[in-house]
C-alpha cells in the first residue's frame, strides 16, 4: 500500500514565496517535483503545504502551530519544516522584535508541538540581507544586521544540534552571491534565489517520494 506522507512548511515571507512571480518561491517548486513524481507512480505520495505567512515571528507561529499541525496530520507520517527568524531579528523603533533568548525558547517550543505529530523535523537556516540594507532602516521601518543574521542562526544550529534534527543552511549557499540571489528589497529571494533553495531541498524530500 502506498503511503500518504504531509509536508508542513511554517514560515514568513520567504516561505510563502514572495516576490517570486515565476516559480511561486523554493516550497511551490517542492509541491510541483513531489506531484510530478506522484504522477509518474513512484513510491509514496508526499502532500505539501505552504502554511507561511508574511511578517510573522515565531510569536505567531507559536500561537497557530498546534492547530495547524492537528488540521493536518497523515497516519502515515508528517514532515515539518520550521522557517524562522528574518523577522524576529529585525530592529523596529530601536527594539528587536523577538530577543535571542525568546528566539530560542520560542523555536524550542515549536520542536516540542511538531514532535508530537512527527518524528521527521527540519529547522531551516535565515538568509543573509544584502549589504545595501545590512544595518539600515527600511521602507517597513525595519533594521537588519547580517550579524544578528549569523547569531540567530546560531541559534538553530544549537537546537537542531541538540535534539537532533535536521538543518537546511541555505545560508551558506547566498552567502557569495547574496547580490544576485535576492530581490530588490535586499531580504527576499528573487527567481533564482528561490530556485537555489529548492536545488538543495529536492534531495530532502526524494527520500519521501
């Protein structure tokens, strides 16, 4: 019998997949690779759903995730990727709006609600700004550092070293070409940022296929 596996995607902005008006942003190529090959009759039936949503801080995801997560619950097993950070980092009217040590509590909260559905958890690493907008107040009113950037990745490192989950570093792969990877507004991914983070996402979900 064919098994029917869910892949949840919490997240902001970057998960949603805004500013990307060719491919939908890196978790809809996921969903078209995982129908395709669902189509072709190999293996197990992997479902994806983005349930990113702009601005929000792992405050937010805290107060949706266990329902989101009992709304959508397979028998037959659940992938759940967490996605946080761009915003939670970010200065607004000189006050960071999640502190690292709320940062961390908050993610380790997050790992605790997904463990009771899945044994299958991915943090996934923040992107790096551009170096236009590293420290400088936006449109938004918002202030990122790539240096804050480097400690709440920490962060997720530690934890997913801790418990044992799995890290998707995207971060390193922007890293160089973060000029050319990201958008105009300096954070969000353009077309081939957002391709270049379903490139190293694909071998994750392969396994599940």
């Amino acid at each position: 019998m064919k098994k029917i596996v869910y892949g949840l995607f919490f997240g902001d902005s970057i998960t949603y997949g805004e500013y990307d008006g060719v491919f939908g942003g890196w978790v809809d190529i996921l969903k078209r690779y995982a129908l395709q090959k669902f189509h072709e009759g190999n293996g197990d039936e992997l479902i994806l759903f983005n349930l990113g949503i702009g601005g929000e801080t792992t405050e937010g995801l805290l107060k949706r995730m266990p329902v989101e997560l009992n709304a959508r619950n397979s028998a037959d097993g659940n992938l759940v990727f967490i996605s946080y950070g761009a915003n939670d980092l970010a200065i607004k009217e000189g006050i960071q709006v999640v502190a690292p040590e709320t940062f961390k509590s908050n993610i380790q909260t997050a790992v605790h609600h997904a463990k009771q559905f899945s044994d299958d958890i991915y943090l996934v690493s923040i992107l790096p700004v551009s170096q236009k907008i590293d420290g400088v107040v936006v449109g938004s009113g918002k202030l990122r550092t790539n240096e804050e950037v480097v400690i709440y990745n920490q962060i997720l490192k530690n934890i997913a070293s801790d418990q044992s989950l799995k890290y998707i570093d995207f971060y390193t792969a922007f890293l160089e070409d973060r000029e050319f990877l990201l958008s105009a507004d300096g954070v969000h991914p353009n077309e081939k940022g957002y391709g270049i983070m379903a490139e190293i996402a694909i071998p994750i979900i392969e396994k599940y296929l």
